[in-house]
C-alpha cells in the first residue's frame, strides 16, 4: 500500500478527512522549502503539495503564478525539487509529498528518468496539470511500475465519459477542481461540489480532494463535510508573501493549525 492510500486509510478509521496544503518549491527561497515541509507536516497536513515552478502556469493564478517567479529567480528547477523532497525524506518518511506541475520540466529530464528520480527521491504522487488523461496513459503506467500514483484533475464541466478516462489510471486520490477559473479565485458553490462528487464517486473509489477558492477554515470544513480531503494553495502562498521571511514558518503553521484545528471540530 502507498503512502498515499495508507494515509488514506487512517484517517477513514478515523472518520477524520485529509487535509492536503500546497506550497511553490523554491519560493521564497529553496533553503525555506524543506523547514516549510516540515512545518506543515507539524501543523496537521495529511498530504504535502509541492509545485514545480514553472515559467508559464496556465491553471494558475496571480499569486501562485508569482510564486513560480520567485523561485524561478533562485533557480528552482526540476531536479533541485527532487533533491528538497530526498532532504525532507531524510527525517520524514510518513507524509506523502505530490509533484504538482507542467509537463515540460517532465519531457525536458524524459518521463523514464523523471519517474525513477520520483521513486528515488521518495516522491509519492505527482499529478500534472496539462497532461489529459486520453494522453497520460504510458506516463500513469511507468509510474505505477515505481509505487508512484499518478493523480487527475477533474472539473465541474468534466463529462462522464472523461470522468471514466481518468478512472483508468488514476491512483491516490482525485484533485476536484471546484472552480471554473484558475487558482485562488473567489465564489466557491457548495451545492455544486456536493452534486458533482456523487457522480464521480459513481466511476471512481479513489478519495477525492477538493481545491481552487478554498480560503479559510469555515469554507474548509463546509468543503470536508462532502469531499475526502481540503487542498489549500493560494491562500498559503499569500500568507508566505505576507509574512517577513524570520515569521514564515510560524505564520504558515497557526494558518495550517486553523485549519486542520476546523476539520477535526
């Protein structure tokens, strides 16, 4: 069992449903990313979503968008991300880390030499972003070969049929889009949410995260009461540009405390 589906697993004995932040790598700087893992794991998250920056992320908003920049100015590449998840796993090796990011890092190192890096690196998920599942089906599998899950994006507007697409080779959890927009936008439908689940839940036994304009602790736990798990990015990354770089860690963990602090209430 991955680390992923046994994370899974416990918090279903539990009752209790994952909490999943995202930070950029590398942003501010790459010698805060790991200290940031850990403080993450340390405030409650369940799952660690680490994006790798990109030049041009087209399902991003303003402020992740910004986070790429800045850690694109340091250098921050593909390979340097690997290297940051090997020193997390270094004194973590129970919370899952996903690679969040676009396909042309991945095609530039090769999807056979990426996929033995994600292994080695202690990589669990990596889900990317402009790869559709009509496309990804090699990919899915040579990560599947390595223990690595291969995680898709669904929408609102996501037909049946692609919902059975991505049944194909999905593993570890589904990343439910709930907004028609990029990341960090604003008014969320709950009711939405709660009619479309079922429907993927219909072709899909995999938990399903919810993400996009989730802002604060009371939207979060409104999301948990139908979704597996709350994933949380923009409004982390605000808090990070916010916050002086000597407050970040703590700021980021009360954030994170909040939040999981609302889901377990």
């Amino acid at each position: 069992m991955s680390r992923i589906a046994a994370t899974f697993a416990a918090l279903k004995s539990q009752n209790r449903k994952a909490l999943i932040p995202f930070i950029t790598a590398g942003d501010p700087d790459p010698e805060m990313t790991v200290p940031l893992m850990h403080a993450l794991a340390a405030a409650g998250a369940d799952v660690i979503e680490l994006g790798v920056p990109f030049s041009d992320p087209m399902a991003d908003g303003p402020t992740i968008q910004r986070s790429s920049e800045r850690a694109l100015k340091h250098g921050t590449s593909l390979k340097h991300v690997l290297g940051l998840v090997a020193e997390f796993r270094k004194t973590n090796g129970a919370t899952p880390v996903v690679l969040m990011g676009y396909a042309n890092p991945i095609e530039a190192m090769g999807h056979t030499r990426f996929a033995d890096a994600a292994r080695a690196s202690g990589v669990d998920g990596v889900l990317v972003v402009d790869y559709p599942p009509e496309e990804a089906g090699q990919f899915a599998e040579l990560l599947a070969q390595r223990e690595v899950d291969a995680i898709f994006l669904l929408a609102p507007t996501s037909a049946e049929s692609r919902i059975a697409q991505v049944a194909r080779y999905a593993r570890g959890y589904i990343y439910y889009v709930s907004l028609r927009g990029v990341t960090g936008a604003a008014n969320l439908d709950l009711e939405e949410i709660a009619r479309k689940l079922p429907q993927i839940r219909a072709h899909i036994k995999l938990p399903i995260g919810v993400g996009f304009g989730i802002r604060d602790a009371q939207t979060a736990q409104a999301v948990a009461r139908v979704a597996d798990a709350v994933i949380i990015g923009s409004r982390l990354v605000q808090e990070m540009e916010a916050s002086p770089r000597e407050r970040l860690v703590d700021n980021i963990s009360v954030l994170v405390k909040d939040i999981r602090s609302a889901l377990d209430g």
